[in-house]
C-alpha cells in the first residue's frame, strides 16, 4: 500500500476523486459527515456541484491512486469547520488523526483565531479525535460541537506549512506534464 507522507491540497483536477471517494463510503458515513441521509446524487447536486478547489479548502491524503482521507476546511472570517472522512478500508490507523492535524495546521497558516467540527453524539471517533486535541466539546442542539481557540503559527510550523504546500506546487508540476489521473488508473 502506497499512502502519501502528507496531506496535499486538492485541486479542480481532483474532482473525479473527490466524487469517487464520496461514492465509497455507507449511508450512515455520508449521514455522519454531512447531516441528511445523503445520496450520491444529491451530493453531485448539493455538494459537489457546489465546490470550487481554487476556493474551498480541500485536503486529501492519496493512497495508491485514490483520496484515502478527504477534509474540507470551511472557512469564514478568520473561523474555520472541518469535516473528514476516512476511506472504510483505511479507518483505525491514524489517518483521521494525520488529516486532522494537518486541517489545524492548515487553519492556523490561513489565519484563523478558531477551528471547530459538528458531529452527532454517536459518532465515537470523531469525538475522539476532538477530545485528544483539545477541543472544548459539549452538546449544541441534540449534535455535539467543538470548538479549538488557535494561536498563530510559530516559524518551525510555518516551515513545515510551507515546505507542505511546495510539495503541492511539485504535485501541480507533475499533474500538468502527466495529468491528474494517477498512472495506474489511466
Ligand atoms: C471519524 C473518522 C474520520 C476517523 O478516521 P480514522 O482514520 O479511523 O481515525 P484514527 O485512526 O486517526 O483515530 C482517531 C481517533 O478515533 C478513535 N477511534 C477510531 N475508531 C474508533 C471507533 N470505532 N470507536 C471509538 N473510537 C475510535 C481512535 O482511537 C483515535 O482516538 P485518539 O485520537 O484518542 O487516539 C472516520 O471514522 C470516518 O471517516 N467516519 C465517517 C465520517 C465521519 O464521521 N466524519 C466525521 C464527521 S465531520
């Protein structure tokens, strides 16, 4: 199994994998992340029809070819919401921890002063995830809400932002000579 070291922010030429990643996960993990007994049509019509990359933040960690792990950082006035879904076949091995992390680091180098997530009440790793970074987590609305004050970046992690998003300006590199498709799904 191939996983990227790192979480890559996605591109208008990833949308194909955005749409495929989404089509692999249940019901109840669509109903998890987006709060309605999301189908895939509805999704293309309400979600993903909706998305632009250049705009919407959107990270994703690849394995071998496909968005093992995808976040969308909503952003707003110097506030953000994070939303993350893990591929089934790739949960309880610490990439919704990695992809979480990387969403925090992404918040902070944007600027924003806070970093929240909604989930509902049964959804034990995701609570898990907030809890063990030290969100304040409590009940708002029969879901639950976290919220995470953030500080600004210090150098060494802005050199870390910043060595992440020139890895992106190699990806973007090799996507223009070869294309976005990865080589084995061509
Ligand atoms: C939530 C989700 C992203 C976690 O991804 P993951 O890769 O399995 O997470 P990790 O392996 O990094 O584990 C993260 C934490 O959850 C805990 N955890 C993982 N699976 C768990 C489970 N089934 N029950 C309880 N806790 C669990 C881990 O112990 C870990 O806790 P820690 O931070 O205290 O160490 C994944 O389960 C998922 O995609 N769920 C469906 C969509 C969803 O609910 N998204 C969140 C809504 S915004």
């Amino acid at each position: 199994m191939n996983i990227a070291p790192f979480a890559e922010r996605l591109q208008q030429c990833h949308m194909g994998l955005i749409e495929a990643h989404l089509a692999k996960l249940s019901p109840e993990d669509l109903a998890f992340r987006f709060f309605y007994p999301a189908t895939l049509d509805s999704l293309r019509e309400r979600y993903l029809a909706r998305l632009d990359p250049a705009r919407d933040v959107l990270l994703g960690i690849m394995i071998d070819g496909e968005i093992g792990a995808l976040a969308h950082l909503y952003v707003e006035q110097h506030k953000a919401e994070v939303g993350v879904t893990v591929l089934p076949e790739y949960r309880e091995r610490g990439l919704g921890e990695q992809l979480f992390e990387a969403s925090i680091l992404e918040a902070r180098a944007l600027g924003c002063r806070q970093i929240a997530i909604e989930t509902r009440p049964d959804n034990a790793p995701m609570i898990a995830l907030a809890r063990s970074h030290g969100f304040i987590v409590g009940y708002d609305y029969g879901n639950i809400a976290g919220r995470l004050e953030l500080r600004p970046l210090e150098p060494a992690g802005m050199s870390l932002w910043t060595f992440h998003r020139l890895l992106d300006v190699g990806a973007g590199l090799w996507r223009s000579l070869f294309g976005c498709e990865p080589m084995d799904k061509r």
